[in-house]
C-alpha cells in the first residue's frame, strides 16, 4: 500500500488511518484484534487513537482504546510497523486535563504505559487550551521529542486563528511546530474546514488526518430514517444529518458505488482522499468486513466527474 507523507512530520502514513475510538467500547478485545490485523495484514499502518477514549462509556475512566491497542502490539510484536497517534488534553477527571506542562507529562507517560512502548508517533494536542500559554505547551512538547517519546506533534479541533497563531509562535521560539491537523471533515460536515482551516493547513504544509469521516456512520447508508437510529449505540448522533442535503448525499453516493460496485462508505472515504488538502481520513470498524471496505477505500480513485457530484450533492 503506497504510504502518504504526514506534512513535514517526517512521518509516512496509510491513506485510511484506523480510528480506535470503537476499541474497548462498541468491540471488545477479541474483536478489536480482528480489526486490527486485517487492516494491517492488508498494509495500512496507522492508528489513531486518545487517551480520553472511552470515558464517555458508562463503567468506563479512559484509556480502554490505547490499553487494547498497546495489548495487540505486544502480541504481535510489530511496533516498529506501526505508526500510533493518540491524544492530550480532554478532561478525564476534574484534575487530569489540558494542556500544561505538568499535565502533559502525567498524561504522556499514562499513554506510553498503556500502549506498552516507549515511543508515540504522534501526540496531539487533542483541543486548544487557552488558559495555558503556547511557551508552556511546546516547551513540554519540546523536551518529550527530545526524550525520544515523542517523534512529531499534531493539533486537534483548533479554531483556524489559533492554529496560525500556534504554529507562527512555535517558528518564532524555535519550538516544535505542529505538523499535522485533525478536524471534522466529511461531505456533510464541510464548511468548518474549508471556511478557515483548509487554508492554514495548505499555508503550513500540515498533514490532515480529519476524523468522523464517515459521518459516524451515516455515510455509509446505514441510516436513512429515523427509524434506523436504533441500528448502533451511534446512532444517536446521526439524527442531524436526516436532512434533504443529506439524501441528496447518499444519493450521489449510492450512484456513484452503483456504477462502481463499490460501497457508498468507499465512496465517501474516497472523496475525502481525493481532495488536495486531506492526507488520511479516519474511520472506524467494528467487524472485519467493514474493514476490509476501509481498505477498499484506500485504493479507490474517484473520476472528475464523480467528485463533482458529489461536491454538488453536498453544496452547502
């Protein structure tokens, strides 16, 4: 599988990275391993995952997703094949979160336990802090790339302003920079990204890796009523996307994987991979088929005219 370059990061990343929110909480361990090896028995290389995954579930303080991933690794003793990106800065507790120095070495060494190594690939910064300093922040980052624990940094769910404003103070400090931005980008979710961020990333050279790239699951077709929102725990969320500019979205979708013989989950992921900006989308699985459409993806190239309906059907 032909590898992308993570902006200046230095790293070479798969064209789908495996997002790892779904592991120790939707999947179990067993069925989380089964993921795991078909995406990379296929020759993807990237996970992506935080250390605030899953708290939000009911019994559950964080760090299941990065405690099943370091578990895989150490069983099948790939680490220097993988390439792990996690997360800072949500709060797990009252006292653990942000992004202060004192915090971030707390929580780096958490997440370094958890997934059994003593290296992340990348750690991002997973919200702006706006009560701590910028000097703080990349000054705890500097000395982690310096320990060898960290090899780049990456920002997440930053306003466009502040990530130029992060990424020009870095530069003026001789401070590590951020490489890489991780938003919400899919074809319903486009407007926050290509309004203000787009332009920063392609300013900076910044490798984008956007999350929720299937919609939380509506892009695959999945959901077309309300009546299908019960299918999943997720379904929840994919209320607001039961709009006509949704449907018009899948119908575009469900043409295009028609003519295909592809899925529409392939088509949507497709999209996101042919846009100049967009370096991996991220998308989860939670069985091996669904998996093995993720690597469908990666190897699906859109025509001129497919991208163009479906920038049409999702006009916003």
């Amino acid at each position: 599988m032909t590898t992308r370059k993570l902006g200046n990061s230095g790293l070479e990343i798969s064209p789908i990275v495996l997002g790892g929110n779904v592991f120790g909480w939707t999947i179990d361990e067993e069925t989380s391993f089964k993921v795991l090896d078909a995406f990379f028995d296929a020759g993807l290389n990237t996970i992506d995952t935080a250390d605030v995954y899953s708290a939000w579930a009911p019994g559950h303080i964080g760090g299941e997703s990065e405690s099943v991933i370091g578990k895989w690794i150490k069983s099948r003793d790939n680490r220097s094949k993988v390439i792990i990106a996690t997360k800072v800065g949500m709060e797990l507790a009252p006292d653990k979160k942000g992004l202060s120095k004192v915090y971030i070495f707390r929580a780096v060494e958490d997440s370094l336990k958890r997934l059994q190594t003593d290296y992340i690939d990348l750690y991002q910064s997973h919200r702006d802090d706006e009560t701590v300093p910028f000097e703080e922040t990349f000054e705890a980052y500097q000395l982690l790339i310096k320990q060898g624990k960290v090899r780049a940094i990456g920002a997440s769910n930053y306003s466009a302003e502040r990530l130029g404003e992060a990424i020009e103070f870095s530069k003026s400090r001789d401070l590590p920079v951020y490489h890489s931005l991780q938003p919400e980008y899919n074809l319903y979710e486009r407007a926050g990204y290509e309004a203000g961020l787009e332009g920063v990333a392609l300013k900076y050279g910044l490798g984008v890796i956007p999350y929720f790239g299937l919609a939380s699951g509506f892009l695959t077709g999945k959901y077309r009523s309300e009546a299908d929102l019960a299918k999943s725990s997720r379904g929840g969320g994919v209320k607001k996307y039961l709009t006509p500019r949704g449907f018009s979205i899948l119908a575009g979708l469900d043409e295009i994987a028609k003519n295909r013989s592809v899925t529409p989950a392939e088509v949507a992921l497709a999209w996101l991979i042919a846009r100049p900006s967009i370096t991996a989308p991220i998308a989860s699985a939670t069985n091996t088929e669904q998996t093995s459409a993720l690597v469908r993806a990666a190897s699906l190239t859109l025509m001129i005219d497919e991208v163009a309906l479906l920038d049409k059907a999702s006009a916003y």
